[in-house]
C-alpha cells in the first residue's frame, strides 16, 4: 500500500474521531475540521520519517499540536484586543452607565458568533471596509464575505432581540 491509499484509509478509519478530538480546541465543527486536515498536512510532510502503523498517533498529536497552536494564537489576539481596548476610548459609543452596557451587550453578542463571522463584522462595521477589501484581507471571494456579514448581522439581531426594537441595516 502506498502513502496515499494509507493516508486514505486513516481518513476512513480515524476521520470521525479526530474531529471530535479536535472539537476541544474548536468553537465549531469546521474550525474543527480545519484542525484535523492541519494535522493531516502535517503527518504528510513527516512521511518519510513515519512508520505507517504509527500513523493514527502521529495523526492525534498533529491534530493536538494544531489545535493548542490555534488556542494560544486565539489567546495571545484576545489578550492584545483587551489591551488595546483597555487603553483606547471606544468612539462608537459615549461614555455612560446605558452606553457601556450597549457596549458590553454587543461585545458578548460578538463573542457568541462564528469567528469568520465576526471578524467581517468588525473589519466592515468598524474598520470601514468593503466587501471587496474584505475579501481580500481574508482570502475570500467579495460574495464570500458579503454573506458573512449579513449572516453575522442576522446572528447579533438574534442575540441581542433587536428584532423587537426595530434595528434594521
């Protein structure tokens, strides 16, 4: 059997197991899907250093290694977003008890949408750019990220209920 039909039939064999194994380091099914084809990519670069019945834990420790590297990247990009938030004053919104409530409403609506959705939100919301800039910043189609961004808009109107008091675009 050779590298391809052997990396075919992990995939068949270990595929289901490793997506839930790297649903921990994931907020959602395709980030962790995307962990689990890093961890493939890798074990592939490393073949010729691989025994292919030590395939499956080289597999599980790829996926590991990609997942806590995304974590710390996620931590390290969460931390430096809190530090400059704490220094800056926020423009969007004025300074009282009402707008830093808004304020943290809509901070923890952003939380609870998937990243690619909330990183449109921002970059087109609040960095003023368009789908086309969007696109690509992010290596997607201008269409690609104009969906996004209605997605994650309907996503905030569904957290925040603003349904009920008449937000619209």
């Amino acid at each position: 059997m050779n590298w391809e039909q052997t990396f075919d039939q992990a995939y068949t064999d270990h595929g289901r197991a490793l997506v839930l194994f790297a649903r921990q380091w994931a907020h959602s099914l395709s980030d962790a899907e995307d962990l689990v084809q890093e961890g493939f990519v890798k074990a592939f670069k490393a073949r010729d250093t691989l025994e292919p019945s030590r395939l499956a834990p080289a597999l599980y420790n790829a996926v590991r290694w990609a997942g806590i590297d995304r974590l710390r990247s996620r931590i390290r990009r969460e931390k430096r977003e809190h530090e400059v938030g704490a220094r800056s004053t926020v423009a969007w919104f004025e300074h009282s008890l009402e707008t830093d409530e808004r304020r943290d409403a809509v901070q923890s609506a952003l939380a609870t949408i998937p990243e690619d959705q909330r990183e449109v939100l921002v970059m087109k919301i609040w960095g003023e750019l368009s789908f086309r800039e969007i696109g690509e910043a992010l290596d997607i189609s201008p269409n690609t990220a104009a969906s996004r961004y209605r997605y994650g808009l309907d996503a905030l109107r569904h957290t925040l209920n603003l349904e009920e008091v008449g937000f619209t675009d």
